[in-house]
C-alpha cells in the first residue's frame, strides 16, 4: 500500500507547480520589503501585499494537497463516524444506483441468463483517470463495455439467445458476474429489449430487500427471483414504491396494492426453494474481472515500522454504495457507509466516507461485502487495504501451499484468509501475491499456525468465483 508521507510528498510538488505564483509572489514580496528599507508605507505597501497574497497561496498549497491526499487514500478517522446506520443489520448492503434509462410504458418485463461475457473495452473514452460529470447522473464514458451473450426469456414469449454489445454501470456489474439480468422487452428499442441494471442488481442478490407486512412481520426477498419479479409486475401497474434504506414498508403503501403484496411475505416466511446450481463453465465464460482495473489480491507487505510498532488488521464492511458524478479510472468514487469491526472485540463502528471503489472489488460485490483494514498503532486511523480485500473477497484466487506440497484453494474464504493475514502480521511476513509458499523461508516461520488455521476451517458450499486454482 501507498504511505499517507510520500503520497502527500508527490501531492505537494504537484501542487506546488499548479500554483507557482504563490511561492513566486512571496519571494517578490520578501526582496521588495528588504530593497524599500526604511522608505515610507507607499513604498512598502505593494511588497506587503505580495507577501500577505504569496504566504496564503503557499499555505493553501499546502492544506489542498492534505486534504487531496488524504481522500486519494481513503484515510478514515473519528470525525468520519456517523450513526444513523446502527440500525442496520450486519448483511445490509443499501446499493443506490442511477435510474435506468429506458423506456418503460408499453415495456414487459423479463428475465436474461448470461452465458458468456467478454470485455470490450474499457477507459479509450476517458480525457483523464479522474473525471467528474455534473449533472448527468449516469455518464456512459466510465462504464466497461462487455460483449454479453444472453438467454432471454420473455414474459409469455419463447425464449431467444442474443449477443450485443452493453455498457453495464459499476455499481452493476456483479449482476453480470452472476449472471441474472432483468429485462424489458420494448419494440422501439433495436435489440427488442433492454436491460434495467439497477433491478438486475436487485435480482442478483447484491443489494438485500426486504417487505415489512401489514402485521409488521420482516422477511428478506434478497436472492429470491421469483418474488422480486412477482413484486416488480404488481408494482408497475402502480408506479414505483419508494423504498426507505433496503425495506418497503407496506403500511405505508396504497392499500389496494399492500394487499396484493401481502401474499408476497406469506411465501418468503415459508422458506425458500433449492436454488439451481450453475456450471463451473459458465462461472468461468462470464468471468470479466482479471480484464478489470483496480487492485489485485495478495496476501499484503508488513511495513517494519508499522508492524513493530502495534498495526493490526480489522474487518470492515458495507453497509451502503451511493453513486455520485465522480470517477476515476480503477473505479467509481462512491458515498459509503461502513461498519467497522475493531480485533479487541470492541463495539462496531458506522462511518460515512467518499471512497474510489474498484471495479474488481465491485464485480464481486454478490460474494462479499467485507473489506480488510489497516489499523494505525494508536489504534486510529483506519485505511481499507485493496490488496487484501481483493483476495479475501475472491477477486483473485488465494492458494496456500503446505510444507509438505499439498495445495490449499481458499479463494473467498474470508474468515480464514483474514486470520492468515494476520497472523503474518505478527510475525512480520510480508507475501506481495495470491500465493503463500510455506515451504519458502520466511513464511516457513509462521507455518504451523497457518495450517492450524487451515485446518480449522469449516468447509464453504458457498457459491464461489469461477477460477482455476493456479
């Protein structure tokens, strides 16, 4: 990871060439002041204000490449802390996206299975890597283009394969990844159909939803396809319901329509269907991250002074993704809300904080919402490592490989990635990829804990990213 020192060093100097006039201004000041002497206040009057104009554009130079810096790296300290979000539940993952932009009268809805995804390209459009639009609230230049071949499944039409070409939204991409899309089939478009993103997100199970019934009862419709598409038909007869966070409350909705949807809540709290497995296959065809900017996975360096000196790692994770106009080429900057787990056990805590999220950590974001943190000595500030979030959340695939040869696949196993992580913390290990040999001889000092950690883990049926195990 980048040092908060020698990024503001850089800052500085790049600053300190967008405005030379200050510094200019104030050497001229200080000469003017020495060559007038004793001369009277007219004389010395244009001088002064040099100095005065040179020293406050010097000192501002200085305070902007702080605060630049100290966004750039995403430092987060107690004055980020906000708590309006300790309501929410540990799995809540409030994900606000830009509207779709299509045409919905006349539209039916239905669904599109990928089964293959290809990167088209990505950032040839881009004036600079940090843009910002405005107004305009979903700009296409930031988007990746993908090749999509869909299965399409029309309401009340047969099924068709297409293949085109979209540009998918950042925050959508994971939708992609899992390979379920919501549909609107619409005659004036050229495909016969476009895609609604922002409800594929939905479908896919990034962002939970939940129903509060007329009697109060809460039940989750996060993963369930059927009632999310049921609950969208009865919806868009009515017009859109706001949503308040993740939940519709239907006390507060229309009672003709609360009452069509209260059926929908008796079905969720009578359990779920099997879901259908996916073929490893396909998890890999529609595999776009190792095209994607931003971090790649690695175990993590240790930097000497942090480590000797007591920094620790700490679990964070999300708790809300709010686009804004702003952009930078390894990934959207977000409005986010993240909770924060301190390693003593200590009570969680909620902060708000403007973050560059990558593209790799969001095409994932249906298998984790977890980040790692690298905590300071004094147990403040907190910074979120990409690096090991990446691996631990299964952008890239994480190997362990025993003393003895035998080959451990941890790919998205967050718990016990995190332990490893931080046992090599303690021991001062630094491992710059996905791969932690232990016959090698430094880690070799910390491999008997590792395999212990190893062993200890409790095997994972959850759906995982489809790599081949290096």
């Amino acid at each position: 990871m980048q040092s908060f020192a020698r990024t503001f060093v850089r800052n500085l100097g790049l600053f300190v060439l967008l405005g030379a006039a200050g510094p200019i201004l104030l050497v001229c000041g200080a000469v003017g002041l020495s060559g007038s002497g004793a001369a009277g206040g007219a004389e010395r009057g244009v001088p002064l204000v040099f100095v005065v104009v040179g020293l406050v554009a010097t000192v501002a130079m200085g305070v902007a490449a702080f605060l630049f810096t100290r966004r750039q790296l995403g430092v987060i300290t107690d004055r980020d802390q906000v708590s309006t979000a300790h309501h929410w539940d540990d799995d809540t993952l409030v994900l606000w996206t830009p509207r779709a932009r299509i045409p919905t009268q006349g539209g039916r809805l239905g669904t599109a299975e990928v089964c293959e995804a290809t990167l088209a390209s990505y950032g040839e459009d881009w004036e600079a890597t940090y843009q910002s639009y405005g107004r305009d609230l979903d700009p296409d230049e930031p988007k990746p283009r993908l090749r999509l071949r869909l299965r399409v499944h029309p309401d009340g039409g047969e099924p068709f394969e297409s293949t085109h070409t979209w540009r998918v939204p950042s925050l959508c991409l994971a939708a992609v990844t899992v390979g379920r899309l919501v549909v609107v089939a619409h005659p004036t478009v050229a495909e016969g159909f476009d895609i609604d993103w922002p409800r594929s997100a939905l479908l896919s199970g990034v962002r939970t939803f939940r129903l509060s019934g007329l009697d109060g009862r809460l039940v989750a419709l996060t993963g369930r396809p059927d009632l999310l598409l049921e609950l969208w038909r009865i919806t868009g007869v009515h017009g859109r319901i706001g949503m308040a966070g993740d939940t519709i409350d239907l006390r507060r909705v229309e009672p003709a329509v609360a009452t069509r949807l209260q059926h929908l809540v008796e079905r969720a709290a009578g359990g779920r269907p099997t879901p259908e497995a996916t073929p490893v296959a396909e998890q890999r065809a529609r595999w776009v991250v190792d095209r994607l900017p931003g971090e790649r996975g690695a175990f993590g360096g240790v930097p000497r002074r942090w480590a000797r000196a007591g920094g620790h790692l700490a679990r964070g994770r999300f708790l809300q993704l709010r686009a804004t106009t702003t952009f930078q080429h390894a990934g959207p900057v977000l409005e986010t809300v993240l909770r924060v787990f301190p390693a003593d056990d200590a009570a969680p805590v909620d902060v708000a904080k403007r973050l560059t999220v990558p593209l790799t950590y969001l095409a994932v974001l249906h298998h984790t919402r977890q980040l790692v943190l690298r905590v300071g000595p004094d147990r403040r500030p907190y910074e979120i490592d990409w690096e090991r979030s990446a691996l631990a959340a299964g952008v890239s695939p994480a190997v362990v490989i025993a003393p003895d040869g035998r080959r451990f696949d941890l790919t998205g196993r967050f718990d016990t990635l995190l332990a490893i992580m931080r046992l090599l913390v303690v021991r001062g290990v630094g491992v710059p990829g996905p791969i932690l040999d232990l016959r090698d001889r430094r880690p070799a000092t910390a491999a008997t804990q590792v395999m212990e950690v190893v062993g200890a883990a409790e095997p994972d049926h959850s759906p995982r990213p489809g790599f081949p195990v290096p």
